[in-house]
C-alpha cells in the first residue's frame, strides 16, 4: 500500500531467492507498483475516484517498465501479454464501467476496484508509448508529473500534457480509450469474389456464448 514518504507491504511480497518459481517471481512487479505510487497516487492525486486509473493505471504501466529495466527477471512480455489478456477479459463484460465514468451512488466506489482501472489502463498507456515512442513518452510522463505535482489530476490534465508532444487529436484518441467501454469485433463476410462486407459490432463474450447455445 502507497502512502506519502512510506511504503509498506507483506513480508512475503519482499523476500526472494533463486529457487523461487516464476509466480513467486513476480513479487518485482508488485514492490515497484508501491514504488510507482509516489508518483501516481502521491505527488499526483486523483481528483475524484471515478479517475481512479489514473493511479492503478500508470502503476500498472510502470511497474511492467521498472522491472523491464532493473530486474534479471526477464518476463516484460508475459506480463504485458497477460495485463492485456486481463483487461480484455474484463472489458467484454456488458456492464463493466470505463476508466472514467460518472459515479452515481456510493456503492459505485465498489467498481473502482476492478482491473479495469489496473489492466486496461496501464495498456492504454502502453498503446500509446508503442504509438509515440519511449522517449517521447518519457518526456510526456515528466511534463506531466513537473506540471501538476502537489495537486489534484484528472484525466484531461494527461491528455493535454500528451497534446504538447503529439500532432494528432489526443483527445479524439484517448476518449475512445478512457471514456468507453468495450472493443470492437469486426466481423467480415465474403460477398462474392473478392468483395467482402466488413461489421462492426461491440465485442461481448457471454453475447457469443447465449447465441453459441452454450447457456440456456
Ligand atoms: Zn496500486
């Protein structure tokens, strides 16, 4: 658990030695993810909780970064493959909420719990670095944190940060991402010959699942 200037976690989560298996092993990514919370979480503090993302995001983002560079632990793609597969998973649920949404009702804040906030948010983040590169997204992430240190965040504070470094629409581009739910499933038939017809609808797994016949 992050907290200003001290960092506290379970005895088991520090220990460590060779003959660990590889699950033990990634008690790295959980020591830098209470690292990355001095960060994101401290120096900038979310302004509501429905931004919530905005500090399991970038922990998440950066603690698959920091193990990447300072650890002989060479599992940056598993990681990243299964944060992707984890947010997918959850993002395909017809109810699940975006990364910034508008909380209506105190049992709301249950929601903010999920990996939605840790797994999707710290891909987009990692979508964007691949789009914009790492030194650009470097730059981008110590603007950001020079900027707004000691205050409050919202979303939209990252997303002109971003802007300064960027020559498309940040804000058409990430809204996709952090305001709405779900992913697409493009679906194409063939018409004849070469001419295909391309749909799109919002991918739903349980949707599949009811018009596989899998659940009466
Ligand atoms: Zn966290």
């Amino acid at each position: 658990m992050e907290n200003w200037g001290a960092v506290t976690t379970r005895e088991e989560s520090v220990f460590y030695n060779n003959h660990m298996s590889l699950l033990e092993k990634r008690r790295a990514l959980n020591i830098a993810h209470e690292f990355a919370h001095i960060w994101f979480g401290n120096l900038l503090t979310t302004s509501s909780w429905n931004q919530f993302w905005l500090n399991e995001g970038f922990a998440r983002f950066m603690d698959l970064k920091a193990v990447d560079i300072y650890s002989e632990y060479d599992q940056t793609e598993e990681s990243r493959f299964s944060t992707l597969q984890s947010a997918l998973w959850i993002d395909d649920e017809p109810s699940i909420n975006p990364l910034v949404w508008e909380m209506r009702k105190p049992s709301d804040a249950y929601d903010i719990l999920n990996n939605i906030n840790y797994d999707k948010g710290g891909s987009v983040l990692k979508l964007v670095e691949d789009l914009i590169g790492n030194d650009n997204m470097q730059m981008v992430l110590q603007t950001y944190i020079r900027k707004y240190q000691y205050r409050n965040v919202d979303s939209q504070d990252f997303v002109n940060t971003l802007q300064e470094f960027v020559n498309f629409n940040a804000t058409d581009f990430l809204n996709g991402f952090i305001k709405q739910s779900g992913y697409p499933l493009i679906s194409v038939s063939q018409i004849h010959g070469r001419k295909v017809s391309l749909h799109k609808t919002r991918f739903l797994r349980m949707d599949q699942a009811y018009r596989d016949g899998r659940f009466a």
